[in-house]
C-alpha cells in the first residue's frame, strides 16, 4: 500500500531508498529552490495566458488556449535554470562511484513555509 510520506528537511539515503522502494511517496516540505521555481512558473503561465492567478484560463476559445500554451512549452524549455549537476560524471553516476544519491542543500532549508498543493 502507498502512503504519502511529507518530509521537512534532508533524509538518511538508506531510509530514502526503503521507503521509496517500499512504495512510498515522498513530498519535501519547503525546499526553496522549488519554490523558486513555482513562482518563476506562476509567472509564465499568467503572461502566457495574460491572467491574474495560473489557476483556471476561463474564457479563453481553443484554439486560442492551445496556441498560447504550446508557445509556453516551448518558451519554459528553453528558460535557463542553473544546472547543480554540471560537474557530475555519467560514468561516475552509472557505476555508483562516490556520487551523492541525494544533493544536501546549498544552504539552509526553511521549514516554516510550504508549498502549494
């Protein structure tokens, strides 16, 4: 049976690796560079769709609504976001040598906030 598991802060990789493999479903609790990246996605969608909230597009035909969100797909594709794992090797990766199963955090993770459903 799944359960939904949410975390506040890092987990041991061993927990990690038998919870997930047990099934489970892990949701982190205010990690801010997800935050971070909901928001720059928040402002996307509502320029894309010229709207006040990303919820809901009301109002806008199809055709017109489809138009808009495939220049969105393609603008977010193409949006540059720092890449943390550009000095990782493949090979490294492959054969499980001295690679981080999971990254610790740059700095401090705030655990006051969470975030949106």
């Amino acid at each position: 049976m799944t359960t939904v598991q949410v975390i506040s802060g890092s987990l041991e990789d061993r927990l990690r690796r038998e919870l997930v493999y047990a099934g489970d479903l892990l949701v982190f609790k205010g990690v801010g560079q997800m935050s971070d990246l909901c928001d720059l996605t928040d402002e996307l969608v509502c320029e894309a769709l010229d709207a006040s909230e990303p919820v809901g597009a009301t109002g806008i035909e199809r055709e017109n609504y489809v138009a808009r969100v495939g220049a969105l797909q393609r603008r977010y594709r193409k949006h540059h976001l720092k890449n943390t794992n550009a000095s990782w090797d493949l090979e490294e990766i492959r054969t499980g040598k001295n690679v981080p199963v999971v990254l610790e955090p740059a700095e401090p993770v705030g655990t006051a906030s969470e975030l949106r459903a």
